[in-house]
C-alpha cells in the first residue's frame, strides 16, 4: 500500500504517462482540475473535490493532462490487487462490478464520484498531518484505511433499510453522516451530544436512529471499525501491534484482549506472517 499528496502545479501545460501496475488507485482530488486517458477510452475530465477510483486488473498506461498555471491538491492511495483482497478483504472482480468500465474488454474499470463533506474533512486532515517520525506513519496509515473505507462506501447504493427502518429521508442522511464522520476518526470519535450537534439531531433520535439504520449501537460500530482498522493494519504488514492499538485508540493489553476476542487470535502471530 503506497500514499502519497501534496500540491502540482505547472507554468504550462503538461502532458505525462503513467504506468499503471495491477491494482487499485483511489485518488481524492481536493482543488484542481485534469484530464486522463486509457487507451480506447475517451479522456474524462476530473475536477476537485471529487473521488477517482481505478481498478487495473494487467499493466496498462494512462496519459495525464494538467492546465497552465491551476494549483492540484489531492491524496492518492494505491494498492496491489493482493493487498486489495488481503488488507481489506475485497474482492477486485466484485470491486469492479461497482465501477464503470469502458468499451473494447479493457481490463480497466472507473468511476469518478462527488465528495461529501466526510471525505473532504479527511482529505484536509491528511495534507496537514500533525505528527512526525513514527507517529506520522502510523497516523497515514489509519487515515489511509478510512479512505479507502469511505470510498468503497461511496460506491455502495442507497441501502434498502434506509426504507424498512421507518426514518424519513433526511434523517437517514444526518445518521449517515453521523456514521461518516465517526470514520474519520476513529481513534478520537466524537461523543455523542457532540456527534449529534454536529449532524442535527437530538441525542435519543442519533442512539435510537443509529441502531435502526445500521444494526448496532454508536460504540459498537466505532469499536467494529477500530478491530477491522487494526486487522488490516497488521495484514498489510504497515505496523506493528503497539503501533496498530495507538491507531486504532487502545492500550497495548486492552487491544490485544479485544482482537483475541474479535477474531480468535493474538495480534501478534497475525502481525508475524509480515
């Protein structure tokens, strides 16, 4: 898994190739505008803030063109398709059913999607890391997986309990921010008077709400996220255990107890195989 960001600018028009290996590249464009092309595909303009999402399934090359003088922000995570099925457990061909993919049996699909306001926050947060050394890498490394969790998210249609659990349209958008933005940061999630400000909502219609629409209680998702986050973390080899608990906001012994319950192993002999 490989992260990166920051800002481009060009005193010219720039046209340049890039070499795509087999995988996922998830691009969080923030301000700026581009175009890109694959071969036998017409170019598809991108402007910020918005959400690329490619998936390769062989090499391939695409061409990259950037205006004169127009400043691009964006974060950009990548993936092998190993990784993709190993760190977060997804499958590419199933992946790849969510995306659209061009004409001609490319192995390539896309999508180009707009941002909401839990991407953008996150997007922010990442370009002004306030960490350095170790702890830098491991606050990328958590922050890398939200991404991805909210951009996979992004791609899912409206889930059909949204109807069956009885809440009104707008409701059922503030309960998914709120959920939107407790992936933001699970290691310091809001409370929830604080969440429930922030979504506007009452405090009884987020707790009872939450359960409705997404099956389990506001602490139980944040620590269902946290034990998915530190799995992953550890499968992809990005941290250690002490790393994976500070990410995931645990104590090394309270961590180690949990993910033995989770998943009926030491995060130890998982974090071992790297």
């Amino acid at each position: 898994m490989s992260l990166a960001g920051g800002t481009l600018c060009f005193g010219q028009a720039e046209r340049v190739h890039e070499h795509l290996a087999p995988g996922l590249k998830l691009v969080l464009v923030l301000d700026g505008d581009l175009r890109y092309s694959v071969r036998g595909a017409p170019a598809t303009q991108v402007s910020g803030p918005s959400l690329h999402l490619s998936l390769c399934q062989d090499a391939m090359g695409m061409e990259h063109e950037f205006g004169a003088g127009r400043a691009l922000r964006f974060v950009s995570l990548r993936t092998s398709l190993d990784q993709l099925r190993g760190a977060f457990a997804v499958e590419p061909a199933e992946l790849g059913a969510l995306l659209r993919a061009p004409r001609g049996g490319l192995p390539y699909a896309d999508a180009n999607l707009r941002v909401n306001h839990a991407l953008l926050a996150l997007g922010h947060q990442m370009l002004a890391c306030p960490m350095q050394g170790a702890l830098k890498r491991v606050y990328l490394s958590a922050k890398a997986l939200e991404l991805a969790a909210l951009a996979f998210n992004a791609l899912l249609p409206v889930r059909a309990n949204t109807v069956e659990s009885g809440l009104s349209r707008g409701d059922a958008e503030r309960l998914h921010h709120a959920r939107d933005l407790l992936l933001t940061d699970l290691q310091d999630p809001p409370s929830l008077p604080e969440l429930a400000r922030r979504v506007g909502v009452n405090v009884n219609k987020l707790t009872t709400g939450f359960r409705k629409l997404f099956g389990q209680s506001v602490y139980a998702f944040v620590r269902e996220r946290r034990m998915e986050q530190a799995h992953a973390l550890l499968a992809a080899g990005a941290l250690t255990v002490s790393e994976a608990a500070y990410a995931c906001g645990y104590t090394d012994s309270h961590f180690t107890k949990a993910f033995q319950r989770r998943y009926g192993v030491l995060p130890s002999s998982l974090a071992g195989r790297n």
